[in-house]
C-alpha cells in the first residue's frame, strides 16, 4: 500500500507533523506507529479515556490545519 502513496504528498505529511505540537506529535505516534489503544494510551499518560479522545481530536485537527497550508476556505476555520 505504501507504495501507491504519492511522495510529494508524504513530503506534505511530513512538514505538517513537524509543524503540530509536540505533545500532538507523541498522540498521533502512540496510536498509530505503536498501535496502542486509547485506553491504553490512557493509562500510559495516567489521564482517562475520554481526555485521550479529547486529545486526539486536537491533535488530528492540528494536523488536519497544517496540511491544508492556508488553503482552507474561510467557512472552514470554525
């Protein structure tokens, strides 16, 4: 599968994990590189569930931010 993925934009990815917080960065690592699950993520940072879930959402927004480079329209900045 990962050779279907366009390099240009895996750069794109790449800049854009960089640019999101760190603690967003860690997030987004823990689930999807280590494969953790939220619970488990949960009782690793010693929070609950539901603030890992809250977390995530940022962090996917965060990232969701940086690949759009300003090229959202501006009914989508909500």
């Amino acid at each position: 599968m990962e050779e279907d993925i366009d390099p240009a934009y895996l750069r794109r990815l790449e800049t854009a994990f960089r640019s999101i917080k760190p603690k967003h960065q860690r997030l987004i690592l823990m689930r999807r590189v280590d494969g953790l699950s939220y619970a488990e993520i949960a009782e690793r940072l010693g929070t609950s569930v539901e603030q890992v879930e809250r977390r995530m959402a940022q962090a996917i927004l965060a990232l969701d931010r940086a690949m759009d480079e300003g090229r959202r329209p501006w009914w989508r900045f909500w």
